[in-house]
C-alpha cells in the first residue's frame, strides 16, 4: 500500500514538473511569437508602402507618356498646319484624313472652336481658348471639358503663328481625346477592386477615375470623400497643403474603420496631381508570405503544446468519455429500439390476430363485427404511434414551420368541444367547457397547431380518467401589450394523477409512468412530448398539477398577435357531415393493389362514386387524355408510383391540350405529409395534399370543396 502510495506521489510530482516545463516553455514561445509578429508588421507596413509608391509611380509614368505623345501630337499638327499653309478648308480636311486616332479642333482668333470642316464647338471650360493664347510659347496646355453638352474630352492645344483658311484666322490647334478612351490606357483597378488610381485637381475634383462604379472613393471630390469616411479635418488639412503646394507624398488614413495608404505625385500639366489609394489591410506577394509565416508559426505552436498536454494530460479522460458516450449512446438506441418494438407490435398484433379470428366462419356476425371494430382502434392506435413519431422527428429536424394565418379562437375550442364531446361521453366521463365566449375577437398563429395541443391532453385525459369522471376544457386571456394576448387554456381531469417524479419526466418521448393505476390504460407515450414542443415551437409554454388519485391539470399559455376573424357560430357536428355524392366518376392512380381496392371501394360504398383505377401515373394521364372533357369530376394520383409519379402527371395533365386541363381537380395521396411534401404537390398544379391511411372523412370533404 505504502509503495503503491509512493507511486502515485511521484507521479503527481512528474506531472507537476512537466506542467512547469510546459508553462516556461509556453511562455518562452509566446514571447518569441509577439517579437516575430512584431517585426513581421513592420516588414509588412513598409513592404506596402514601398509597393504602393511603385505602383502609383508606374502610374504616373503611364499618364506623363500619354499626355507626352498627346502633346507631341499637337506640335507635330501644328507644325504641319503651318509648313502646307492650307488656304481652304477642303485643303485642310486632305491633310489630316488620315488622323482618326482623336478629334481634331482649330481655335480662331475670337476664341471660337471648329473642328476641321468647319463646325463649330462649345466647350464647358470656355476659358480653354484664353488659356492657349495666353500660354507660353511651345507649351502644350490640357483641359478636362464637356463638348457640346455631349461628350467628355480631354484636350490639349498649342497655339502657333495666325493661320488664314478659307478666310477666317486661326490662332491655336487642338487634339481632343475622349475621357473613355484615356481612362483605360491609364486607370489601374487593383487589389480585388478596393484599391484605385485618380486623376485629381487642385482643389480635389477627381477628373479620372476607375470604370468601376463600386470603388470606396466615389463622387465627384476626393477631399469630400475622404470627410465622408471620417477622416478628421487635421488630416484633410495636411494633405490639402501638400497637394496645393504641389509637393508628392503619401499618408495613412482611417476611412470608414478601414486604414488606407494613400499616395499622391504632381503632373507636369498645372494643378494636376495622380493620387493612389491602397487598404492596408492587403499586401503583395512578400506580405502574404510574411503572415503565413506567422500563421504557420503560430499554429504550430499551439497545436504542439495542445498535443503535449492533450497526450499526457487528458488521454484517460478522453478514452472514458468516449467509452461512456458509446454506452449511452447503446443504451439510448437499445431503448428506442424496445420501446418502438413493443409499441408496434403490441396493436399490430391486436390487427393480426382480430383479423384471424374475422376469418373463422364458426363465429357470428356480431362477433365478426366486435373483432373488426378492436381491429380499427387498434390499427388507429399504430397510426397515433406513426403520426407522433413523424411530428417528433419534423420538429427535432426543424421542419415543423408555424403557420400565422387568421382565426378564431371561440370557433377553434367550439370546433375542438364539439369533436370530443361524444368521445368523453361515450366513455362515461363528463365533459365541460368554459370561456369560449370572452373570445370575441380573432387572432393571427396556427390554429391547427393549437387544436393539435388540445386534441393531445384531451385524449390523454380520456385515457386516464375511470368511467364517472370529469374533464373540463377551460380558457382565458390576459392582455401583454398593445396588440397580442396571452391565451392559457386548461385541461383539467379528475383521472388517476401522476407522481411528483414522474411529472418532472413526464414530457419525454415514451414516457409512461407504470403503477397499479396506470397498468389498464395504453399510451404512446408521445403526445405529451409533441404538446410541449409545440407549445414552445409558438412561444409558449406547458405547465402541469398533479398528485397520486387526485387528477391532473395541464396549463398551455401562448402568446397570440390580435387581428383575426371575429368569432363566428360553432358548426354543429351534423353540418360538417358531407352529403353522398350524384355518382360522379373518379380517375384514380394508384400502384398498390390493396390500396388501390381499399380506396375503390370506399369511394363507391362510402362517398357513391364511380371510380377508373390504374396502377401509374403514365396511364393516367393517357386515360384523361383519351376521355371527353367532364367525363371524369376529378383525379386522384399516389404521390410515388412506378413509370411516372404523381407530381410528374399532375405537371402532364395541366399541359393537356384540352378545355379542363388547367380546372380538373387533381388531390395527391400520400403516406409524406410534412410541409415541403404539400409544398411541392400545390407546385406541380394540384388542389389538395391528402394523407395516408385514407381518412374517409376528409377525403369526402375535400372532394365535396372541388366537385360540389
């Protein structure tokens, strides 16, 4: 023991030195790491404005070439001009036909612009003729300027010795070039389109800038952008002086919580000034490299220290986790599995065997009947168990969606009385409702979530409640602000009770309290899950009273927004009861044999209809087809079938060339029921998404709303 115990002191000892050693060492390492990133960011910052200085220095270059060769282009025209001395203008169009490069212009002696034929001009900066004949001799003067309200030109002109042609004097030439054609010799869109070159004035007015609309500096001054981006008014100022005193430089600049570089370089052309503008947070080549660098570094480092520590430290931590995961994770399957196995196969075999013993023909009518009648509950029972699986599995996947459409909540808990009513009293059990008429106005939600609530704890109450008992539906309303309520309705019982224990389980899946009491009554254990997830799907909440033989009372609160329907008379149970049918004839499309006879001949006995059957989509749509128009009252197609579905024959019958393709009714049947599965049968033209097993109930509704 005392060995044992030495062991275990020195191992705690080893583990506290190598915890030391790794602390120094992670300290050393992050030191080294900052020093690093340290001189990594001052590489990286001078990096990018040695780069940005070259690129608007090329820029510049590529501007200065082209307003070189415009300006060599006007001497050399001028020159030309006085060397042929043309002295009409058919002379002077003969010799420069062959310059189609720019536009060409003469300025008179009055200050007045034509071109070579002859036509005359009107420039936006009517000062532009002054500044040539004012200008010194062999300089080349430019101007940004709009020709005849029309079309931007940058011009240069160069003024020469009077020329006399066809008899007006001339005293200046001009070449225009259009601001399109300079900005894309000289524009540059770099870094992903956030960095850019400006040609600017003096005073900030951008006179060039990028084809790319999208650019940070927009507008028609930079000065004006830039204060828009919350550059202070220091700032501004120190670049305003700089570019006045026509001195070239570069600047950093927060614009809009961005850091921009920004460079700018005097033109030879007066009050001219290139300016380059750069985010920071970008680099060239030899940046990125530098931060990957650091980035590799760093995540070298933690995943090393991680991994030292992860593999002495947590390594028999690590393996009972996941060894408990593994079990939980069995257990949990295992009970499913069972819980989902009994709950199936227990009414399953109720069907099976009532079946079996129908089929004897030594019993009588009456005990045929009985066996068929225990059959149906429990084959409705297998459905409650498929239904509120499906729902769980809807809203544990986030495909249960909350409609917000209008209703009435006095119609909905009269619709809900009305429907339990003969339940609760065919069971021996009293039934009272109170409340409905406070509800005078109507709210916006999903009424048949609400209904699907109180159908759960009303069949839960019937369920555990003994025959003479009580249940009683009971709502009312408090006021949360200007435009919603909030609803509480109660289910109260005077069953069996529950446990303190159990109610604090009681909202699992499958949860069943098993006592004496509760050994009669069968559940799916479901409903009471779905009611909660529902509730809270709304906003809302559930809450339970309960204790051992003293009954149980449930509490669903919801918060509605007001501004539905007005209440209007519960429908009696008589008035939804849909009238037999005139023997209308039915196509119907269904691939399973048993299914396809089961639902003939409920159409016939049941609703009075005459119904065609096949087996796919394909001959149903051959069989319209070929049928004359109001032969059929509506169609019925299975959703999945061989050679063509549903939605596929649904989208061919409505593409007929016939008067009733786009008005036949047309209802899907099918086992899927969830949201996207209505969704894409209204998409492929149908009227209606009915759900399997066939209910006869609404089937005969929905046929009644489309045939009448």
């Amino acid at each position: 023991m005392e060995n044992g115990s030495q062991k275990a002191e020195n191992g705690r000892l080893a583990n506290q030195v190598l915890c030391a050693v790794l602390v120094v060492i992670s300290v050393c390492a992050l030191a080294a790491f900052l020093h690093f990133n340290s001189q990594t960011r001052k590489t990286v910052q001078a990096e990018r404005e040695n780069y940005v200085s070259e690129i608007a220095g090329q820029l510049t270059r590529n501007i200065e070439n082209l307003q070189r060769a415009y300006s060599r282009e006007v001497s050399e025209d001028a020159e030309m001009l006085l060397a042929n001395s043309p002295k009409t203008p058919e002379e002077l169009r003969r010799l420069y036909s062959d310059r189609e490069n720019a536009k060409h212009f003469l300025v008179t002696a009055a200050g007045q612009v034509t071109d070579i034929s002859g036509k005359m001009y009107t420039l936006s900066d009517e000062f532009f003729p002054t500044k040539i004949q004012n200008a010194d001799e062999g300089k080349v003067v430019m101007t940004y300027t709009t020709v005849n309200l029309t079309t931007d030109y940058l011009l240069f002109g160069k003024r020469f010795e009077p020329v006399t042609i066809g008899g007006t004097t001339y005293v200046a030439w001009a070449v225009g070039v259009t601001s399109d054609q300079f900005r894309n010799n000289m524009t540059i869109s770099l870094f992903s389109g956030l960095g850019a070159g400006y040609l600017i004035s003096q005073d900030g007015s951008i006179v060039i800038k990028p084809n790319d609309s999208s650019m940070v500096f927009s507008g028609y001054n930079l000065f004006s952008a830039l204060a828009a981006g919350g550059v202070s008014a220091g700032q501004l100022a120190q670049i305003e002086d700089k570019i006045t005193a026509r001195e070239s430089g570069s600047t950093t600049i927060s614009v809009n919580g961005l850091n921009w570089l920004i460079s700018f370089k005097s033109t030879e052309f007066d009050g001219d000034f290139i300016v380059v503008a750069v985010p920071l947070s970008l680099t060239a080549a030899e940046t990125y490299s530098s931060m990957s660098l650091t980035v590799v570094f760093a995540f070298v480092f933690v995943a090393a220290l991680a991994g030292v520590m992860g593999l002495i430290l947590l390594s028999s931590f690590r393996r009972r986790r996941e060894e408990d995961r593994r079990a939980a994770a069995t257990d949990a399957q295992t009970s499913f599995l069972s819980k989902m196995s009994h709950d199936i196969r227990t009414p399953l075999n109720a069907v099976t065997g009532m079946l079996q013993l129908a089929g004897d023909p030594n019993h009588s009518r009456a005990e045929v009947d009985g066996f068929v009648a225990k059959a149906s509950e429990s084959a409705d029972y297998l459905l409650e168990l498929v239904n509120g699986m499906l729902d769980l599995q809807k809203i544990s996947s986030g495909k249960m969606e909350v409609a917000r459409e209008p209703f009435s909540m006095r119609e909905l808990l009269g619709d809900v009385g009305s429907m339990y009513a003969p339940v609760l009293e065919g069971k021996g059990l009293k039934f009272r409702t109170a409340g409905a008429e406070d509800f005078s106005g109507g709210y916006i939600g999903d009424s048949v979530k609400i209904k699907q609530i109180l159908v759960n704890l009303l069949s839960n109450a019937s369920k555990f409640t003994p025959r003479g008992g009580e249940v009683s539906l009971t709502a009312d309303r408090t006021g949360l602000d200007s435009g919603r309520d909030e609803v509480r309705i109660t289910v109260t019982d005077t069953g069996i009770g529950m446990s303190e224990d159990f109610q604090r389980r009681l909202f699992r899946p499958f949860e069943q309290e098993k006592t004496s009491y509760t050994s009669g009554y069968v559940g799916t254990g479901l409903g009471l899950n779905i009611v909660k997830n529902l509730s809270e799907l709304m906003g809302g909440s559930v809450s339970v009273k309960s204790a051992p033989g003293a009954g149980s009372s449930f509490t669903v609160k919801l918060p509605l927004e007001r501004g539905g329907p007005a209440a209007e008379t519960v429908r009696s149970a008589a008035a939804d009861s849909p009238a037999p049918f005139a023997r209308q004839r039915i196509l119907l499309a269904e691939d399973n044999a048993i299914n396809q006879q089961i639902a003939v001949l409920l159409m016939r006995e049941r609703l009075n209809l005459e119904v065609d059957a096949v087996d796919d989509g394909q001959k149903a749509v051959e069989k319209l087809a070929g049928s004359r128009p109001g032969d059929y009252a509506a169609v019925i197609l299975d959703v999945r079938m061989p050679v063509m579905d549903g939605l596929q024959a649904a989208r061919a019958i409505r593409a007929l060339d016939r008067p009733d393709a786009g008005t036949i009714p047309i209802l899907a049947l099918s086992a899927n029921t969830f949201a996207e599965d209505v969704r894409q049968s209204l998409n492929a033209g149908m009227n209606a998404h009915l759900a399997k097993p066939i209910d006869i109930g609404e089937l005969s509704a929905a046929l009644h709303k489309y045939i009448g």
